[in-house]
C-alpha cells in the first residue's frame, strides 16, 4: 500500500465519514446545523468535501453523533489534521487543477487517454512549455510555472504509482514540424516504457478507426484503500469535472478497455516509436 498522502483525498475521506455518521446518528443536515447553531451551508460544504474544518467543530459532530469511543474520536481529528495541511500543488492553482493534483498524489493507478497531447506524467519540459504556450498561457512566467509544476508532478513517477497511458497517435504527428521538441519527447516516452515496469504505454494509431472514446481524454484514478473509492477525472479548459457514481466508473472502466484492446501492445508501441524517433 502506497505511503503517500494527500490533504485531497483525506478531506475527501474524511466529508465521507461524517456524512455516515450523520446518518448513523439519524439527523439531517438542517438538524445538525440547528443544533450546533452553525451557519447555513457549512455541514453541507464539510460533507461534499469542499473545506476542511478544525479540530473543535469535529468534536463537536463527535458529540452530537454520539461518537465515544476515544480511538474513533482521534482517527477523526487526524483525518481533520491530515485534511488541513497543504499540497505542494496549492502554490500553482493559478496555472493548473490543484484538486486534481491533489487525488491523483496519493492515486495507486491512474488510466488515462489523451486524444491529441502526451500525458502530462509523460512529458518532457519543452513539450509542457510548448503545450502550455499552445493552450494559451500568456506569459513566459506563466509557462515557466505550468512546466515547473508537471516536472514536480513526475516525482510520483519514483513512487510506487502505476500508470496505464494509451497515446494517441495525432499527439506525436502534431509533432513532426517540430524535431527539437519530438526527440527528446519520442526519447522520454522510450526510456520510460522500457525503464519502468510500472509505466504501461499504448500508441492508438490511426489504424485503429472509430473507437470508443472519439475526440475525449479522460482519466481514472484508483486508489489503494477501499476507503477511498476510484474518480473519474474530465479536464476541461476553465476547470474539471469529477465522477464517481459506480455506474460512471464502470463506464469509462468499458471504455479504457476498449481503447487498449484497440491499441498497439506494448511491444508494438516501442517498435512504432523508435521508428518515430529515426524518422523526425
């Protein structure tokens, strides 16, 4: 199991528990928040997991949800302390998803399709730089953080994170014009496959025809504890978007399966990017 941590995915952990505690108490929200004389919202912001609380508001839902046991009791404050704390990827909410840095930090395996750029986990430095000036990054300072930020990102690259990547194949032809840029990328992409036991990566080629996932990147995360239940994740240009419903998840779950099925094995994709690699 991973020793990683994240105050994402603990605050997230962490609304879920008082939400069944609420529950298991038999109160509703508008009954919590009348008895605890707390203003409007706040439980409702605390169980959709948007802000963390402090110490003196959990004991207090302790209380009132009639939660004695004093082991049970501090297992909720270290979720509290835990949720509080601050992931290096706050300092760049300002250029990238920080909630999505936040739950793939502590993620066991994440699946992700990309139609028409590498994986961020995947790139080089240029390649950020160049993505992140392309999407519309305005200013030099600007790209300079997005790069710095996918370069801190790949640290989990060390860990012991799995990642399962079908690359399309419109993301390395859109680099053919620019060579200085697609070597070392192609070049990244090699060393990693080969390197890394725990990087899977599978080239969708124009072959393939019509799949399952037309125009549409996504990613999956899933986590090593049953207490924290796989996402969805759909990057949009003003924010993202989070799934977890089951029925959802076993969704895109069909969906990644077809896409591998469909791709090239990892062999294969070795094979068709060092050919790439010679031929730029």
């Amino acid at each position: 199991m991973s020793k990683r941590q994240s105050p994402t995915v603990r605050r997230r952990r962490l609304a879920r528990e008082l939400r069944r505690l609420r529950e298991a108490a038999g109160k509703s929200t508008g009954q919590v928040t009348k008895e605890l004389g707390w203003a409007a919202g706040r439980i409702n912001h605390l169980e959709s997991g948007r802000h963390g609380t402090d110490p003196s508001a959990l004991r207090d839902l302790m209380r009132l949800y009639n939660v004695e046991d004093p082991e049970r009791v501090e297992a909720i404050l270290a979720l509290g302390r835990q949720a509080r704390q601050r992931g290096w990827w706050h300092s760049y909410n300002d250029v990238l998803d920080g909630d999505y840095l936040g739950f793939e930090a502590e993620a066991s395996t994440v699946s992700v399709y990309q139609p028409a750029v590498i994986p961020g986990l995947l790139q080089t430095a240029d390649y950020a730089a160049a993505s992140a000036r392309a999407s519309g990054a305005v200013t030099e300072a600007a790209i300079e953080r997005v790069v710095t930020a996918r370069m801190e990102r790949q640290k989990l690259l060390q860990s012991d994170l799995e990642v399962l990547a079908v690359v399309d194949e419109s993301a390395l032809i859109r680099l053919a014009h620019t060579p200085e840029i697609a070597k070392p990328q192609f070049t990244r992409l090699i060393e990693l496959g080969e390197g890394l036991n725990r990087v899977n990566i599978q080239l969708l080629p124009f072959s393939a025809g019509l799949h399952a996932s037309m125009g549409s990147g996504f990613v999956i995360l899933d986590y090593a504890d049953e207490l924290d239940p796989s996402l969805v994740y759909l990057e949009g240009r003003t924010g993202g978007t989070f799934l977890e419903k089951p029925e959802e998840l076993d969704d895109y779950r069909r969906v990644f399966a077809s896409l591998m099925r469909s791709a090239l094995s990892e062999t294969e994709t070795l094979k068709a990017l060092k050919k790439l690699l010679r031929e730029v």
